[in-house]
DNA sequence: TTAATATTCTACTATATTGATAGAATAAAT
DNA sequence: ATTTATTCTATCAATATAGTAGAATATTAA
C-alpha cells in the first residue's frame, strides 16, 4: 500500500502542477486545498525538494513550485523517493538492489522471478506515467463527470 | 515491500509442494529446513490453515500438508490472507474495496485510475501463478545451474 | 489410561515505521 | 527592522511487524 506521505505527495504535485508556470504556492494554501496537515506537508514538500522535484522560495512572495517541467516527473520517481523502492523484494529492485537477508541462494529461488515480473510491470506504469498525466486524468474525468450531469437534467 | 510473513509462508509451501502426496510435514523440520523461526512459522502456518490453504493433524505422525493441489493455491490468495489486498490503495481493491479516508471525491481522482492499472497487473501476475509454478521455478532454475556447472568443470 | 507427540490458543514483548506536532533558526522582501 | 515563509531539530503517539513463552488440546501408541 502507498503510505500517505506519497499520496499527500502526489495530491500536492498534482495542484502545483496546474498551477506550473504561474510563481510559487504557499505550503498553507496547499496544505489547506488538499487538507493536508501542515506540518506534515512541510516535510513532505522539504524531501521532494532534496530530490529536485521541487524549487522553493523563502519570504514574502515565496512558496513551492515544480523544479522541472511537469511532463519530466515521473510517479515513479515521486514514490521512490517517499516510500522507497517498488519492488515487493530487495533481491529484485533495480534502483536499490539488496540481497534477501534470508535468501540461502538467490539465483534459484523459485519466488524471485514472479516478484521480478511484479516490479517491472510496476515500473513500466509508475515510469511511464508523468505529473502531466496526473492532472490530464482529473480533467478530462471532470469534464466526463458534467456531461453526465447535464445529461440528467 | 512483501511482509517476512508472507515471505516465509511462500518459501514453507513451496517445501509443501514439493513434498505433496506424501503425508504431514512437521512445523519443526519446515523451520529448520528454510531457517525461519519456529514459534513465528507456527503462527502463519495456523492463518493459512484458517483459510483452507492448509490442512493439520495433531499428535504423533502429524505436521502440516496442502489443503488442496498446489496448481490450485495462487501466490495472490496467499499474499492477500497474510498482507492483505495487493492494491496500492484501498479505493481499486477488488477483494478489499474501502473509500480513501482523505479522498473527497473519487469519480475525479487522477492517482485512481494509474493505481487501478498497477492492482490489476499486480493481481494478473500473483493470481496467475501457483504453487505449482513456484516449484517448477525452483527445479528448472536448479536444473540450469548444474549445466553451467559441469560447463566449467 | 498414561505417556509422548504435535498442533493450537492466549498473551505478551521489542523494535521499526508511520503519521504527525512544536518551536527555534534562517532567508528574503518591504 | 519587521513581516513573511521556508528550513531545521527534536520529539511524540499510534500502529504494524517480527518474534517469544507457555499452557491447553488433540492424537497416537504402548
């Protein structure tokens, strides 16, 4: 399951991504529109920053803003950063590869290349789908959703 | 990231498995034999007999066998009895469906419908393969490293 | 029917992770 | 300087994970 670190995350990137190109938002703003605790956010939007997903600005006129173009962040990346890798074993993460602790000998445990075909399909969909994405999906899933509605008038 | 649990569970039925027809094992020599602590094992083998994974019989010449054929024991129904549901969030579970608690509105949710992708190839992967699969891992893996050892004798 | 064997049940305990909060420090703008 | 915001340090409560101890129960066999 995705922790809530990496949910609030990707709820906040999705606002500062329709939002991208028009100057930094404030943390509270963000916190309050996605209802967020604060506090909380703070450390959130602080680790994607690290990472370089994230730009800030101190001070009056500050606020966070995307550090690259919404198209070039990756769910993938994002969730990495907050919850870790997304292979369901060490043993099979490419991004940070660890041997089991248990594992006597890797190469013919018969549970590796199941979980190896789980990570890479994983990958291939949190890899493949951007920020841009994101916020494509609440568009166009908002527009269906007032058709519907005028339809039932 | 898959649980110990689960992965012990996995590791202790492949032993099943390979052991199937001939009669209960003991939970002792499944805990010597992939060096999983005994009491621990105990307790997961006795949630997988719960749900008819496996089957028991008590006092001398019992242990522990498969409840039905190993072809037809998925990794899924495993994982799911001993980490629960294989969604990335609660909302795309099929077998344990439960609205996000922050989320206001799910019909416009643009993480929902990537997640859904990932569950449902997650659950194509996990339910489409057996115990039986497992095994056959297990011995065609074995199989292939002895060649290559006897190419370099 | 008693002894031996093995699972089952109840109840803990330690450690790590998750989700969160408080307050001081720092940087930028006015 | 003052105000505005992020940043840093520290801490905390709740929950989940991993594991243990020991008594109770069921089965077999002598």
């Amino acid at each position: 399951m995705l922790s809530k670190k990496a949910k609030y995350a990707l709820q906040a990137l999705t606002l500062l991504t329709k939002e991208y190109g028009r100057g930094p938002i404030l943390i509270s703003d963000l916190a309050e529109k996605e209802r967020i605790p604060k506090k909380f956010l703070e450390s959130i939007l602080l680790s994607l920053k690290n990472k370089g997903i994230l730009q800030s600005k101190m001070g009056k006129g500050g606020g966070y803003l995307l550090g690259k173009p919404p198209d070039s962040i990756t769910l993938g990346e994002v969730i990495r950063i907050l919850d870790g890798p997304l292979a369901p074993l060490p043993c099979v993460s490419q991004t940070a590869y660890r041997k089991c602790d248990e594992c006597e000998d890797e190469i013919t445990c018969g549970i590796r290349p199941v979980m190896k075909e789980v990570r890479d399909e994983t990958a291939r969909i949190l890899d493949g789908t951007t920020l841009s994405d994101l916020l494509n999906n609440v568009e166009s899933l908002t527009r269906r959703r007032k058709e519907t509605l005028v339809f039932h008038i």
